[in-house]
C-alpha cells in the first residue's frame, strides 16, 4: 500500500490544473485537486448576469485543427463540446469593417492604412517572414524596433492595438517573432509525439533522439512558411464553444475519472518538503488545516506567488520576479436587439484613440442572450497604476465613440477585470518551463509555456507537463 494520501496532488483547478488532473488520471494517477475559490476553471468559465451568459473575457480558442488541446481532446477527453468556427477578425474604423490581412495580397489591399504605410508593412512583413524561415530573426526584436520609419500615427496606432491582443503589452515590449506567431502567420509545432516511446537502436526514447535535429513540424513550417504568405487564413483552425466557455470547462469536468478528487474553498498555506524533495501539502479550509501528501506536486497557480509556499533558490526566485503581466477589463455589453454593427460571425479591433477587441458572442449561440437581443464583449488592456473607475469610464466612452447609437440599445452593463493569462509574452519578461528547482514539484499553466493564448497556452503547458513527467519516469 502507498506510504502516500494521492499520487499526485495539483495546485488550483483553473484550466491548466483541470487538465493536468485529467491526462495524469488517465495514466492511472490518483489525483487530487485543491482550488481556493469557491468554483473550478479559472478565467475558463460563464456565468449569467440579468438573463445574459458572459464568459470570463471573450475567447477566440486557436489551433483547433491539429493543436495542442486537439491533442489531449482526442486522448483523454470522452466528452467533446460541439466547436463553432470562430469567423473573421475585422478591424472596426468610421466607415466600418475591414477584415484584417493574414497574408501579403491583402494587406497591400487594406485601406484602413495610407497606401505608402502598406507598401513599407508589406516590406517589412516579408523579410520577417524570410528571415523566420531561416532562423535568422533575432528574437528579442522589438516590433517598434523593426517597423520602418515614416510611419503614420495611424498606422503605429493600430500596430500597438494589435500588438498587447498577442503578447498582452505594447509594440516596444513585444517581439517580431511574437506578432508572427500569435497572428497565424507562422504556426507554433506541437510536441512531439510523447504518448509513443519507440525505441531506436541506441536505447534511446524517440524524443531524445531527435534533440538537436529539426523536428518534422519544424522543417514542414519553413518549407511552407513562405507559400504560405499568399494563401494563409486568419481564422485558421480556430472556434467557439457552442454554448460558452463553460461548456469546454464542462467537458473537461464530465471527461475526468473517478480517481480524480476536487476540493473548492481548500487554499493551500504551504508546500511541505524535506531533503528528498516536495512531498505534500498544508489546506486550510473552513478554519482548519488538513495536511495532505503525495508522490508528485503540480502547482498551477500564479507562479509569482509561488514563493509564499516554499523556500525557493534566490536565482529562481529572482526569475520569476521577471514574470510581467497584463490586466484586462472586460465591458460586456447586454444589447435590447441585435444591432447591424455586429451582424457577422468573429471579431473585431477598434485602434483610434484608445483600442479593444470585441465579440459578438451571442451570434455563435442565440441561448448566450435573451431571445432577439445580443450580447457584445469588449476587452482593452487597462494601466494597473490608473484608477480603476476612470479606466472603465474612459472604456466605455471609446465604445461609444467606436460604435454611434449603442448606447441606446444597451439594458446590461456587466465589467471584469482579470489577469487574462499569468505571464505577458514580452521581451525581457520570465517564461518558467514544467521544472521547479525543487524534486518531485512540477509547474503548469500559462506562465510556464509561451506558445499561443488562453485555453491553447494552457494545453501546451500540459503538453510539456507529460514530456517531462516521462522524461522524469513518473509516468
């Protein structure tokens, strides 16, 4: 018998501990999950407000087709919501909307810009996309740093609305190679396969031995990274959960076996340790401490914190000190009737005089909202050293201005502020990986893995969580 409570206790059941507890109880782990608040899935959820379903912040999911959730959707899940595709992505000025360019040929067509802008962003586009191909883009680069000069203040508006909806802060803090990647234009691989461990003649698992080679994604994507520029769609592979986000936390939830245990309103005080390394947890939970152990612990909370639960080496701590990250308000917007301004399926960037990215999500399911009325989310990157009140003031007078005559329309007036994800993907700031200084203490979340966004960041994490696990022979 087990000397130990669980195989495996997880830290915070946000997305990224609620898919860590689900493939590790899929390899025959007992799990226990531990979140401090009263309710799972973090800022993957819905909740209802006056009759109308919003979502924690709107949420375009990426890389759908063949990526990294398509990954753990099709190994360990046995419920699959139904996935809507997402649409367009529109930028929204006076006139209108334009969908925003995924490729040269439309962006030489965008007269959103000035002609001569679009000419030096094509340019400019295309010896990123040439130097990527072939290794040579520096990737601490600043998309400030590389645009050309000349630019109008347009055109350097609407890049620095673009730029904090991919790396969550502006174009002097986010990379080249950042913009490539999180726009579509280039594709982040997926591990490689880690469920398989085919042995090769030297022992060696199938990973190890193409460490060091170009992986098979890697030398397809510079291969088609170029033909790619004329053809590629946005929109790529990327959806909607029919019925909401909590529909998706839903199915993890319905997919997770009986030897997974989830504990809400249970904080964890402490990380317990010894020479050997971790080895179980202090809860505190309705005014008592419960002490808890296991074999391996996987934290998935804000990495920043981390320190308050153990003692950590000072070089890591003073790593994760690096961690950047970025507060979002969220207007959602209860509308009486559908207004023609959102009569299309995707979303859309506002960038003059102050920038956000909206949804219109009841377009995708008409049960989000009441019966003939809409439901509109709009999220801006807000200054954390502003006044909050002022900032939601301002928030929604760019709506107004953006959109003539919604206010109107408008019966329910909903605002979230939230950390969208744990760590900013900026130049200088900290990504930690799945190893913690400490034995048998792993990390997961999207602090810890830098590809892509939201619910897909999660899902790479969890990803490299396995790879390493098994690298480590815990799995």
């Amino acid at each position: 018998m087990s000397m130990t409570d669980y195989d495996v206790i997880v830290i915070g059941g946000g997305i990224s501990g609620l898919l860590s507890a689900l493939t590790l109880s899929r390899h025959g782990k007992s799990v226990l999950v531990l979140e401090k608040n009263s309710s799972v899935g973090g800022n993957c959820n819905s909740y209802t407000v006056d009759g109308f379903q919003v979502d924690t912040g709107p949420h375009a999911i990426t890389h759908l087709r063949e990526g990294p959730l398509r990954r753990l959707i099709d190994e360990y899940f046995t419920y699959v919501p139904v996935f809507l595709d997402y649409g367009t992505y529109y930028v929204r000025t006076e006139k209108g909307l334009t969908k925003i360019p995924s490729n040269i040929q439309d962006f030489v067509a965008f007269d959103v810009l000035p002609r001569k802008d679009r000419l030096l962003l094509s340019q400019a586009l295309t010896k990123a996309l040439t130097m990527n191909a072939f290794g040579m883009l520096d990737g601490n680069q600043s998309v400030y740093d590389f645009l050309p000069k000349g630019l109008s203040k347009d055109t350097l508006d609407f890049v620095d609305a673009i730029a904090p909806f991919l790396s969550g802060r502006s174009m002097k803090e986010t990379s080249v190679k950042r913009v490539l990647y999180g726009s579509s234009f280039v594709r982040d691989s997926v591990s490689e396969d880690i469920f398989k461990d085919e042995a090769v003649p030297n022992g060696n698992s199938y990973t190890s031995a193409l460490t060091g080679m170009l992986t098979k994604y890697q030398l397809t994507s510079r291969l088609t990274t170029l033909g790619r520029l004329a053809t590629n769609r946005v929109a790529y592979a990327q959806a909607y959960p029919r019925g909401g986000l909590k529909s998706l936390l839903n199915s993890v939830l319905y997919s997770m076996p009986a030897n997974v245990s989830i504990k809400t309103g249970s904080g964890v005080s402490a990380i317990i340790s010894d020479n050997d390394g971790a080895k179980g947890v202090s809860v505190d939970s309705a005014g008592d401490t419960d002490t808890y152990t296991a074999d391996i612990i996987i934290y998935s909370g804000f990495l920043k914190h981390l320190h308050s639960l153990i003692s950590l080496p000072s070089d890591f701590k003073e790593d994760l000190s690096r961690i950047e990250q970025t507060l979002s308000l969220t207007i959602w917007l209860g509308l009486s009737e559908k207004m023609k301004e959102f009569d299309y399926m995707g979303s859309e960037v506002w960038f003059k005089n102050g920038a956000y990215w909206a949804m219109p999500v009841s377009n995708y399911d008409p049960a989000i909202a009441p019966k003939g009325k809409q439901l509109v989310g709009f999220t801006f990157i807000i200054d954390d050293k502003k006044n909050i009140e002022s900032e939601k003031k301002r928030a929604l007078e760019i709506i107004m201005r953006a959109v003539p005559g919604i206010d109107k329309k408008i019966e329910m007036t909903h605002y979230q502020i939230t950390i969208p994800e744990k760590a900013a993907v900026t130049i200088n700031g900290f990504i930690a990986g799945q190893r913690s200084p400490v034995r048998n203490l792993y990390l997961a979340g999207t602090d810890t893995d830098n590809r892509s966004m939201g619910v897909t960041r999660a899902a790479y994490s969890v990803l490299e969580l396995l790879k390493v696990l098994k690298e480590d022979t815990k799995l």
